[in-house]
C-alpha cells in the first residue's frame, strides 16, 4: 500500500522537492569548523530548504498523498510551530484546507508561529496544554473523521505507517548526502551527526547509512539542564519503554507512567517520545545517542555564528555543541557530516539574551 502510494507520487514530488522545497540542499565544507576542530566537518544545508528546516520535505510529500487520496482537508499537531508552518505552506500550495492542533501554553510561547501559520491560510485550533494534548486532540479528530480529513504526522512517530513514511520523505536528505560525499572526496563519512527531538531529521540522514558499517551514526538529545534535574527532553539516554500515540518506544515518564514534560531551550526539542525506529537502533547498537545541555546548545550557535556566518537552530545547535566531544576522539583526516536541520533566525533573541556563564 505505502509502496504503491509512493510510486504514484515519485514524479510530483521529485519535481516540488527541486522547485518549491530548493532541493538539493548543499554539503557544505566547513574550512574554518575544521581548522577549529582538525577534523574535517561538512554541513547539511538544510537549514537552506523553503521556511528554514527539513520539516517542508515531509509535508510536502503528505500533502501530495492526501490530494491524490481525494481528501482535501489536511489535519496536524505542531509544538514550536515549524511542522504547523510547513503543512499550512503545503496545503497552500494545493489549496487544501489545513486546521492545524496547537497547544495554548505553546501558543502563548510562540505568538508569530501563530501568525505566520494564519497568513499561510490555516486554522490554528487550541488545545489545553502543550505539543502532546495538541497531538492527542489531533488522533482523536482524525480517528472520528477518517475517509475525510488526512492527518498529516510531523515526525517519525505515532501509529504506523507514519513512522515510516515520514523517515521515507525525510531520507532525501541521507541520500542526497552520499551522492555529495561521493562527489566532494569519493567516499563515506566516518560519522554522520544529528540532533534527536523525535527524531526525523536524524533518521532522514541516517537511514541511508545504516548498513555502511564504517559510518558512525550519533544522534545528539537534548540535556537541557541536566541529566539529572528531570528538565530535559533525552528520551533515549534517559527515557524508558512504554506505549504512547499508538506505538511503543521510549519515553519520559514518571513511576505511574505518566507522560513527564520535557525542557530543552530548543523548543523543536520538547517531544516526551522517540521515534520508535531510532529506538531500535538504540537497542541493536547501531547508532550511538549522547546529549547536549541549554547551556553546550547556545555556546554552539554563536560558535558556528561566528566561525562560519552561519545561525543554526537551536535544535541543530545540539548537535553542533557535541562536536566539541567529538572531534578530540576522531582520527587524523576523519570526515565529519552534521544536519544543520533548520536556520537560527527564530532563536536570535533566545541566543541574545542566555545569560553567558
Ligand atoms: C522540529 C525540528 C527538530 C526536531 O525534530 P526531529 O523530528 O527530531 O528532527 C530539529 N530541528 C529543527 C530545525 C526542527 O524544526
């Protein structure tokens, strides 16, 4: 079913991805991250794709689906607004109509969001609470309207097939990336590194890898003030196995198996849950998962900021900081590729006033 579905869409979205999306996204080689490390460090722009982030690669591709499934309404939960923005400029753009979940303490926190999603032609519909009652309230709608609105899922979590399908869409990026490591120096990374929120641009990158045993795969969470204050959102460092949105993976949760609230000061961060294919390869051991506090997170946006004029997201900026661990430990010559998953603009101010210890 998902595989006929994906034949029928290939060409529609090859096309969109190249002319609307901007794709490919370069692989940038960062000369002076890497005079700075002594190792070699490449980007992965896409931060460069339309609206910013690697979100729009996914929604475009679902709007499609859902259009030639003959729905016209498309449904979402967004958090910090980017996969709520990506869908409203997807349905847009193929004039279906687009309500959009979002939690009022989110809401509150992210007003231009808000706004900028109403310009793009979507409903903002409220839900008490954060990312997972807007989530919640989403399946719930979708569960009692099925046949007539599409759900259009933002990460790689939830009850199947939407795992799969949106680390499909998001492999573009891993894909594109072997071509352009092929090209620049004819060969493989030795690590390829991601930041983790629920983790679809980590996959994105990594699925294409994962039967490459030299490329380390290293996905980077979000420590936010600490492992050990209980305000984080390192589900796989510190979550632990339950069932939640119609799949089982790890989570933050309390003894009772309440659903604990995540902190991380890049808000894409916040998710309690994790995809549960990169649960997986947690448990096989085949990517390894470590994290980065607040703190590691912004000295690594004004790092890259200055050394190479570029702002990346405060959630890439994990990945970013963990570099710093990293690169000590790598041999001489060792290629290095990170997904720059979004641009920093959003988090100017944030960056601008974390107090510098
Ligand atoms: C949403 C978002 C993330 C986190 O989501 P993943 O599913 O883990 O990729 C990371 N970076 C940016 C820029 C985002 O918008």
């Amino acid at each position: 079913m998902l595989r006929n579905l994906l034949f029928l869409v290939k060409e529609e979205l090859t096309t969109a991805l190249k002319d609307y999306v901007g794709r490919e996204t370069p692989l940038y080689y960062a000369e002076r991250l890497t005079a700075h490390y002594k190792a070699h460090i490449y980007i992965k722009r896409e931060d460069l794709a339309h609206l910013g982030a690697h979100k729009m690669n996914n929604a475009l591709a679902q709007a499609i689906i859902a259009k030639r499934m003959g729905l016209t309404a498309v449904i979402a939960a967004t958090g910090a607004g980017q996969h709520g923005i990506a869908t409203a400029a997807a349905c847009a753009k193929f004039g279906l109509s687009c309500t959009i979940f979002m939690g009022t303490a989110d809401m509150e926190k992210q007003p231009s969001s808000v706004d900028l999603m109403n310009l793009l032609g979507a409903k903002v519909r409220p839900t008490a609470g954060s990312f997972k009652d807007a989530t919640s309230d989403s399946i719930r709608d979708w569960t009692e309207k099925l046949g007539e609105v599409y759900y259009l899922a933002g990460t790689a979590v939830g009850p199947h097939p939407c795992p799969t399908m949106v680390r499909e869409f998001q492999s573009v990026i891993g894909r594109e990336t072997r071509r352009q490591a092929a090209e620049k120096w004819g060969g493989t990374p030795d690590a390829v590194v991601a930041c983790v929120g629920s983790g679809s641009n980590a996959l994105g990158i990594f699925h294409e890898f994962v039967r490459d045993p030299t490329v380390r795969l290293i996905g980077v969470e979000a420590a936010g003030f600490g492992l050990n204050t209980g305000k984080h959102a390192a589900t796989l460092a510190a979550g632990e196995v339950g069932v939640y949105h119609g799949a089982m993976s790890y989570l933050l949760q309390d003894e009772e198996g309440q659903i604990t609230c995540p902190h991380s000061v890049g808000v894409g961060m916040e998710y309690p849950g994790v995809a549960p294919e990169l649960s997986f390869l947690k448990e096989t051991g085949r990517m390894e998962f470590y994290s980065a506090s607040d703190e590691e997170a912004v000295e690594a946006y004004r790092r890259v900021a200055r050394l190479e004029g570029i702002l990346p997201a405060l959630e890439a900026s994990h990945a970013f900081a963990y570099l710093e661990k990293l690169c000590p430990t790598m041999p001489d010559g060792a290629k290095i590729i990170i997904s720059c998953s979004g641009r920093g603009e959003k988090d100017t101010e944030t960056v601008f006033n974390y107090p510098i210890s």
